[in-house]
C-alpha cells in the first residue's frame, strides 16, 4: 500500500489563510489586556475621590503625568522593537509589569502611591505597543496587514467596551479596591496570550543583538515620511472621546436633567465603541483588496467620516436620535483610521525600523491627541463649543488635503 501525497487545499476560506494562531494570540491579549486596564480606569476617579478622599485636580494630575509617560514610553518602545528577539522581550514583560502595577493601585493608602503605580504601569503600556504591533508584521504576508491589524483593533475595542461593564460587575460584587486588584487576572493572561502569539512566530534568523540607536530620519524617508505629515493633521484634530460625551451631556442636560443626560451620552459612547470594532475587520478587508493604495484610501475614509462627525457636533441640537450619528461617524472613523495607519506604517517601514516606525507613529497619535483635547479645551471655554469642533473640523480637512495628494503620488 503506497502513501498518496497531500494536497493543499486551495479552496480554503481566506479567513483561514490570514487568522493564524498568532494574529489570534495577539487579539486575544488585546482585548484582555484592555479589559484589565479598564476596570482601574474606570474606578480611578472613585478610588482617588471617595476611598482616598482626594480632589478631582489630583485625577487630571495623575492622568496627565501618566499620559504624557506613555507617549514618551511609545517612542522608547520602537527603538528596542527594532530588535526582532528583544521586542518579544519587551511585549510579553509589557503585559505583565501594566497588569501587576494597575491591579497594585487597589492596595494604596495614599494619592501619590496611586499617582506613581499609575505612572509605571502607564509607561510598561507604552513600551509594549511598538513591539506588539511590530510582532504582528512579523506574523503574517503583507498582502494581509489590514486584516490582521483590523482584527487586533476590533479584538482592542471589544475590551474598552467589555471592561467598564464588567468593573460595574465587581463593584457591586466585591466593592471599589476588590475590582481593582482582580484586574491583574486579565492583564496577566494577556500576556500569555502574548508567549503564545509568539511560539508562532517566525523565529529570528540573526541572534545578534541590534544596538539601540534612535533612527528618525530613515524611518522618515520616502513615502512613510511624505504620509506621516498627513498622519500628524489628523492626530491634531483627534480630540478625546470625553470631549464628544462632554458635548453631548450639555446638549441634552437641559431637556432631560443632569443624570439622565449623562446616562444617554454614555450610552451614545458606547455606540462609538461599537461601531469602531464593527468597522476595522472590513476596513482591514477593503485596505488588502485596494492593493498599494488601499492604506491611505481607508485613512481618508475614516478621516472624512471624523470632519463629518465633528462638523455635526458644532450644529446645537439636542435630539438623541441626531446626535448618535456623530457618535456612530466617529467610531467608524476610528476603526478605519487605526487599522490603516497601523497597515501602512508595516508595509511601508524598513523591515529592520519597523519598532521605530511603530512608536514614532505611537508618539504623534500620543502628541497630537494631547495638543487636540488642550485647544480645544480652551476654544470650548474661551468661545462655544461649536468653536472647537470647527477647529477639530479644519484639521480633518487639512489632513484629507494630504492624503489626497498622497494617493495622487
């Protein structure tokens, strides 16, 4: 009796063909990474105020510091993900220290013990993200980066939705500090998530260590360099998701009341969420069938759905069933934007600056929503709130202007 050969199927569902363990490892640690960071986010403010007695300028200090950290983190971040074997490394010690240190704030007895682990486990956040999203470059064929970003950020999204609702769970449960500290288990278990992700992964060819050497001007070379002008436009204007829930809290609070306005408008914020991880599979689908140009058309797809958003949030209405359209248009911008911009900084980087071109991308988005909430901050207070989002608007349309000159290339 002879052995018959094998043959490949190759009428196998393309699903099959891009899904691989690996991208399923790092969605799956996506989204319990963001469940386990969620739940302290979400129950910071009433630890800070209630458990420790602190004001509310002591949340925006701890915030701001452990924002700008993180940012400062992602740039970090790229130039050790340069390094294929240290870049493992880096993301699964990421995982872990951002989930050990965030659950550790429920043990704090003290604001600035809270103001310190936040810090740490903001800035282990930071570094992890290059090397996350350089390993899944690592992954899969270019002809797939779409998808396979697409299917990270909507597996992202699913956790910023799943975990608030379940930190209210343990709240009512266990209480305010309980909640906290069981957020280690899925912090931690994204992390091994990440150790699996990476067993299948293609090992490194070279065991050399690649120095650490901060590269900006070869990742800015060419047409990655010519698209981040147009990346930075659009981050400028990528105002806070708290702003829109602001906006639509004022608009509704005189016709329903404060509480019942703030009920709808996080309802309305949760339709953003949903809409964002509906949106990133098939923006990924439609980036990988475009071909070279497929990047850059979903970005300005997405971007225009943002100028339409906010251009929909100077108009003062308070109809609920009016306002979920800019809610909506936003979350699918954001599903588009990000799976994008992360699709094309991976087909367009150096192979060997793809950490750097990861957390140079991570660094404008981390500057320039800094930049949008602060100015807008202040045009909200200094003139209307229909005067931020007309600013927030120009730079949509200013990055549109952009990648339309990119595509014309």
């Amino acid at each position: 009796m002879t052995d018959t050969p094998q043959r490949v199927d190759q009428t196998a569902p393309e699903q099959e063909r891009w899904l691989t363990p690996g991208v399923r490892g790092i969605g799956t640690a996506s989204f319990l990474a963001d469940v386990g960071h969620e739940i302290p986010t979400a129950l910071l403010p009433s630890l800070l105020t209630s458990t420790l007695g602190a004001p509310a300028a002591a949340l925006g200090a701890i915030e701001g510091v452990s924002d700008a950290l993180a940012g400062a983190a992602r740039f970090g971040g790229g130039v050790l993900a340069d390094d294929p074997a240290r870049r493992r490394k880096v993301a699964v010690g990421g995982y872990a220290t951002t989930a050990v240190l965030g659950a550790a704030t429920a043990g704090a007895t003290a604001v600035w013990q809270v103001g310190v682990l936040r810090a740490a486990a903001w800035t282990a956040r930071g570094l992890r993200v290059p090397a996350r999203n350089a390993l899944l470059a690592d992954i899969v064929p270019a002809k797939v980066y779409g998808r396979a970003y697409g299917f990270e950020r909507m597996m992202d999204n699913l956790g910023a939705i799943f975990g608030p609702l379940l930190a209210l769970g343990l709240v009512a449960w266990l209480g305010v500090q309980w909640a906290i500290g069981l957020s280690v288990i899925p912090g931690l278990l994204a992390a091994v998530a990440i150790v699996y992700a990476i067993r299948h992964t293609p090992t490194p060819t070279s065991r050399d260590k690649i120095p650490l050497k901060i590269r900006i001007r070869p990742v800015l070379e060419g047409d990655l360099g010519k698209l981040m002008a147009s990346v930075a436009a659009f981050e400028v204007g990528n105002v806070a998701a708290t702003l829109l829930i602001l906006r639509a809290t004022d608009l509704l609070a005189p016709g329903h009341g404060t509480k019942t306005a703030t009920t709808i408008a996080l309802g309305l914020y949760t339709a953003y969420n949903v809409a964002a991880t509906l949106a990133s599979v098939p923006a990924g689908r439609l980036a990988d069938r475009l071909g070279v140009r497929g990047p850059v058309t979903v970005l300005a797809a997405g971007v225009a759905a943002f100028a339409a958003a906010y251009g929909l949030f100077t108009i003062d209405t308070a109809a609920v069933a009016f306002l979920a359209v800019p809610f909506v248009l936003a979350g699918i911008g954001i599903g588009a934007v990000e799976t994008a911009q992360h699709s094309a900084v991976a087909a367009l980087a150096p192979a060997d600056l793809r950490g750097s071109a990861f957390g140079m991308l991570a660094t404008v988005q981390s500057l320039g929503n800094l930049a949008a909430s602060a100015i807008a901050g202040i045009l909200w207070t200094a003139i209307s709130p229909a005067a931020a989002f007309g600013y927030l608007t120009v730079w949509m349309l200013l990055s549109l202007i952009g990648l339309g000159v990119n595509l014309r290339r």
